[in-house]
C-alpha cells in the first residue's frame, strides 16, 4: 500500500521494537521522519548491524525516545553505545538472524530500502540482505522506502511488494564509503597476506584499508572466488581481470556469495541486475558447514589487540565497545576446516599512538573474540607467523617477532614475567 511517510511513520509506537535495514541500505527518508516524531515516542527499541548516513535517534536529546541496541557498532552511533544510551548485542552473525525468526527479538516494525516493483511486484532489499531479510519476514510491519537508486541484487535480495504493509516513494543516492590510499604499513600487510593466497582461493575479508591493500596485490592470481559477508569496491578491477572468476568454488560456482556490500556509485551500479552477485541470509552465507565447502578459503579478519598467548580482541578497547563480533569466527572456524584453507588475523604492529598492539596481556575488559585455540595465522607489516599447534612459549616467540621491534625488548621481559619465555 502507497502511501504518505507520515502515515506509514505513524504505524510506529511507544515501547515498539524497531529495525533498521543495514549499512547502505538504512532508509534514511523513514528514519528522519521517525525521529521528527521523537516528542510523541517513548521507549523505542531501535535495532540494527551497523548503518551508513543519519542516525540522530540516537543523540542525547532523543534518549527517552530512543534506544539502540546494536548488533555490530557504526561510527554514527558509537558515542551513543559508550555513553549507556544504547547497548550492544554480542552475536555472531551467522546466528544473528535467528533472533527475529526465533522471536527472540520480536520486532514491530521494520524499516527497509528496497527497489520499485519490477512487473511482477517483486523488489529487491539491494545491497543488504544479512539480517534484513529475516526482519521482513519477522517484524509485524514493513514499511519500505521505494528508491530507484537502490540496486536490484539478485538472491534472498527479492520481496513481493505484497509483503510490503506501507510503501514510500522517495528517491535518494546511497551512501557512499570512499577508500583512502592504503599506508606504507598497510601496504607491506597486504603483501604478506597476498603471498600467503593460493590460485583458486576462495576469498572472504571485509572493508577498509587492509582488504584493500590484499586485493590490490592479487591482479597476477588466477581463479579467485569470493564467498564474504561483505564486500567492497576493492574486488571490481579484480572482476574485470578476470582473476576473481569463482570457478573453482564448490558451492555458488562462478558467482559472487555475500550478504551485504557498502562502497562507491559505482560498486552499487555493478551489482544492479548482475546475476554473477547472489546476496545472501548470514544464516547460510556465515555458517561454517557452507564456508569449509570452497576450496582454499582464505579468512582475512582484524584485531584491535592480541595477546601473547593469542587470544584475539576484536569488538572493544579495553571494556569500551568499539565494533562488533561480526562473522570472524565464522569465517575463521570455516577456513580452519576447509581443504587448504586460511584462517588469518591482520594488524598494524602499533596504534597511530605508537602503542603495540601485540601485548603481554588484553587490556583489562577486553573481550576475546577469537579465542587462542582459533588463531592461525596472524600477519603484521613485519612478517606472518602461524600458531596453529603451538604452545604458549612459541606463541609468545613467533608474536614477538612480528612485533614492531622498538617493543620487542619490553615484550620478552612481561614474556618472561608471564613464564612464556
């Protein structure tokens, strides 16, 4: 049903729960709206992964109003998360949309971007399927944003208008996650991971200055496939190449697995329509069983800190949340089954503060993401080092070594204080 976004924005209630499709799908003509009625809302539950463009539910004056409760933490409401107006949902992904379908999470309302009916009523949610997906199905009210410049992705992307209670006409360019030049550090990182790569690999990495650096070293391999949670404009030269082909995959063959995707205009023009991109539920796309399938599949995630031991601090700095879980153990736990896969954590070997992010210890209220007993590989810009099967006096030996060497001193004496010398 057409109709205005003042009608379709009063739909939503006090104490309702409400979704918010992801990343560069969050509907942002909806969301201004909704936050326009802040004076006559109380007590929203606001949930979502991570969102590109607005998100001013979540501003101090809105507290009473609005809460979030963030399944994976964006820069638009990490001070809102830190400062206790909103809260964080630790989940891996792979099991994040079971808590709509499963109610454990019921939700109200969900708030969607999708594509205008094609002549058969169908729209597609575009660049975000991941959890928005199960919301559509679960929440007891869609409303959507019809939006022209939202892509037509192929896959478990596709709705019937029909399973649309309130639709909005309103037209607006997506976001848009502009690259910066990659470092001299990041630089030699991804030449370390890319030495690491096999020809038929299936690749999954995320978005940022590191799987950028990785993909820019790639263009001499051959027969790449991606099978990702997320992706970005980083695989397109590599498309057009021809040296990401997926023809050595074992499931989705000759295609392009992911769930959601954020970058440039022109990212978002080659999915539209393109049915070599199959955007898919995490449910499937992050489940261990499915990943270990493709051949050689080579897991590149980050870390915030690492321990001597090799316990791996993803989602806070110290007890502050910064991010999120997301699929690194998924995908960590499947590269670690599959036949000739790589399980890889990446990391600049100190902070812009020129603080070593190898530690004796995690800092006090870090959370462990991957645990000692996942890590496998771990790569700086001083080198690659494998633990798998190591004890914790190699561990502590192999760490330090790609460390940054002003820290390597000071690291083998809290090694020797902590016995894992």
């Amino acid at each position: 049903m057409y109709v205005s976004v003042t009608e379709a924005i009063l739909q939503i209630k006090s104490n309702d729960n409400v979704f918010i499709h992801s990343a560069a799908a969050a509907p942002q003509y909806l969301i201004k709206h909704m936050v326009n009625r802040a004076e006559e809302l109380r007590n929203v539950s606001i949930y979502h992964l991570h969102t590109e463009g607005n998100a001013d539910y979540s501003l101090p004056k809105h507290k009473d109003s609005f809460c979030v409760n963030a399944l994976f933490i964006g820069a638009n409401v990490r001070e809102a998360i830190q400062d206790g107006r909103g809260s964080y949902i630790p989940i891996f992904l792979s099991e994040a949309p079971r808590l709509f379908r499963t109610k454990t999470i019921p939700l109200d309302v969900a708030l969607v971007t999708v594509t205008p009916p094609d002549k058969h009523g169908f729209c597609s949610l575009g660049t975000s399927v991941d959890i928005s997906l199960a919301a559509v199905e679960s929440a007891k009210i869609v409303i959507a944003q019809i939006n022209k410049n939202m892509p037509f992705a192929h896959g478990d992307s596709i709705i019937h208008i029909s399973n649309i209670n309130y639709a909005v006409e309103m037209n607006e360019k997506l976001p848009e996650l502009i690259s910066h030049p990659v470092t001299e550090t990041e630089k030699k990182i991804g030449e370390n991971i890319a030495e690491l790569i096999q020809d038929g690999a299936t690749l999954q990495m995320g978005i940022g200055a590191i799987p950028n650096a990785v993909l820019s070293c790639l263009n001499n391999h051959k027969n790449l496939g991606i099978h990702t949670e997320m992706f970005s404009d980083g695989i397109l030269p590599l498309v057009k190449n021809g040296v990401i082909t997926g023809n050595q995959k074992k499931n989705h063959p000759g295609k392009i697995v992911s769930s959601f995707a954020v970058g440039s205009q022109k990212l978002y023009d080659f999915i539209d329509d393109n049915p070599m991109i199959q955007m898919l539920d995490f449910g499937y796309v992050n489940n261990v069983d499915v990943i270990r399938k493709n051949p050689k599949v080579t897991a590149i995630n980050s870390a915030i800190e690492i321990d001597l031991t090799g316990q791996v601090c993803a989602d806070s700095i110290g007890s502050t949340i910064y991010s999120g879980v997301g699929g690194q153990m998924d995908f960590i736990r499947g590269a670690s089954y599959s036949d000739g896969g790589l399980p890889i954590i990446a990391l600049p070997s100190i902070t812009k503060k020129g603080i070593s992010k190898i530690a004796p210890t995690l800092k006090s209220g870090a959370g462990v993401v991957t645990t000692r007993a996942h890590v496998h590989y771990v790569v700086t810009e001083h080198g690659v080092v494998n633990l798998h099967g190591k004890t914790l006096q190699e561990r502590a030996k192999l760490l330090i070594s790609i460390a940054a060497p002003e820290h390597r001193e000071e690291l083998e004496r809290e090694a020797h204080a902590l016995h894992l010398e």
